[in-house]
C-alpha cells in the first residue's frame, strides 16, 4: 500500500507559556508516530491575528506537522485528541497530492 503525505496544521493559544508550548507540540508529534506515521517535518509557522476571533483569542501560534503514513489511524487520533484538548483552538488536516 502507498503512503499517503498529510499536512496538519493547528492552532495553539497565544497566551501559553513556552514550555507548555513545547511539551503539547511534542505530545502531538508523538500521538503521530506512536500511531504509524512518520513525521517528515514539524514547525511552528507563525503567530497571526485572527480574522474573527475563536473563543476569546484574536490571534494564536499556528503549528505545521507534514507526516506519511499508510492509514489514516494516525490523523484520526490527532484529530480526535485535537478537539479536546483546550490549548488547540483549531486543527486541519489536508491530505496532500504532490
């Protein structure tokens, strides 16, 4: 079976401190791999104001991860994590064609 390429990106919350940032980005990254993916990159993109605001942010860090993998049980368990957890404000994810 082929790999498929996915881009999932998130929004963090502005307003958590830098090493919670860093514990809740390495805890995603990890219910990525521990799920069979492979993560080609992980990065932070950028912090951006919000065209509308989501909850009570007008802005929030936005957090890219490109994975492979052979299934989606991976960006299925991120994105069911993802809604319940309160320091992501929005997740998406994008399977790729290139």
């Amino acid at each position: 079976m082929a790999e498929t390429k996915y881009e999932i990106t998130y929004i963090i919350r502005p307003d958590i401190d830098e090493a919670a940032k860093t514990a809740l980005v390495e805890r995603f990254d990890n219910v990525v791999k521990d799920n069979g993916a492979t993560i080609v990159d992980s990065k932070d993109w950028q912090k951006r104001k919000f065209a509308y605001k989501i909850g009570k942010y007008t802005e929030g860090t936005y957090h890219i991860i490109n994975a492979t993998a052979e299934d989606d049980k991976a960006v299925n368990e991120f994105d069911r994590l993802a809604k319940i957890n309160s320091d992501i404000l929005r997740q998406m994810i994008v399977k790729r064609e290139d």
